[in-house]
C-alpha cells in the first residue's frame, strides 16, 4: 500500500512539474490582420535582402504574432538568418543568428540544424537549437516574446 501512495506521490509531481514548466502559445494571444500587406519598408540591415523581401517573403501569409512573416534566408550551406517582415507597417528587420544555431541530440545521437514553433495568433516563439557562444552543441529549448517588433527571451 505504502508503494502505491508513493508511486501516486511521485507521478503527481512529476505531472505538476511538467504542467507548469510548458509554456503555452495560448497564453500570449495576437490578434491576426486582416488588411493587405503593406509596401516594403527596407533599411540599412535589409536592403542587402531586397528582392527576398520585396519578391517572396512580403507576398506569404501572416505567419507570426498576428502581423509578421517569420522567415529565414540563407546565407550558406548551413547558415541562415531568421528575418521578420511586419505586413501591417512594411517594415523589415534581421533577427539575431542566435536563433539559428545547429544542435545535436545527444540522448538520441541525432543531429537537429534547429527548429522554431509559432502560430499566427501568438506572440510566443519556441525555439530549439543550441546556446550561442556555449562551445556546447547539446539542444535547448529557449522562448521568446514579441513585443514591439522584438524579440525578449522568456525563457
């Protein structure tokens, strides 16, 4: 009887902890635009990604806390570089390399160039890859929220 209780013990503190340390994109609601995409507004940092911006990224779906494209342009066999361009406004802007960086899975001895979750209809953006400038290649999982066209890590 004693096992039970603590098994029972155990499995609720484990599923409080893993409740609790979720972070949810329901939490940080956006409210989707409906209006056309404005122009391209470039500066000094896009302008060099001109026709991306102007040819492919600014014509896809709102992607990204409720006015942005979230997309990433290649700089190299593995390298990108995440950008944002916000369809209510036309402006652009680079977004640090830090969200891109490669990771390998050690537990499973698999290789992950990187991965980012977002929803159209929230602020929040889950990214995994690993922990720039850490000399360490082992995943992470870090969160971010946008807020006035940045991005301010959550967690």
């Amino acid at each position: 009887m004693k096992m039970i209780k603590y098994t029972l013990a155990m499995v609720a503190i484990l599923f409080a902890q893993t409740s609790f340390a979720q972070v949810k994109f329901s939490k940080y609601p956006a409210k989707v635009y409906k209006g056309k995409h404005k122009s391209v507004k470039l500066n000094k940092e896009t302008r060099r990604y001109r026709t991306r911006f102007r040819e492919e990224i600014s014509k896809k779906p709102i992607n990204f806390a409720g006015h942005y494209v979230l997309n990433e342009i290649g700089c190299g066999v593995t390298c990108s570089m995440p950008v944002l361009y916000d369809a209510r406004s036309g402006r652009t802007s680079m977004l640090s390399g830090d969200l891109s960086y490669p990771c390998t899975d050690k537990a499973r001895d698999f290789y992950l160039s990187y991965d980012w979750k977002f929803k159209k209809n929230s602020r929040l953006l889950k990214v995994i890859g690993s922990l720039p400038n850490n000399g360490d290649d082992s995943c992470h999982t870090r969160y971010f929220l946008e807020k006035n066209g940045k991005l301010i890590q959550i967690k």
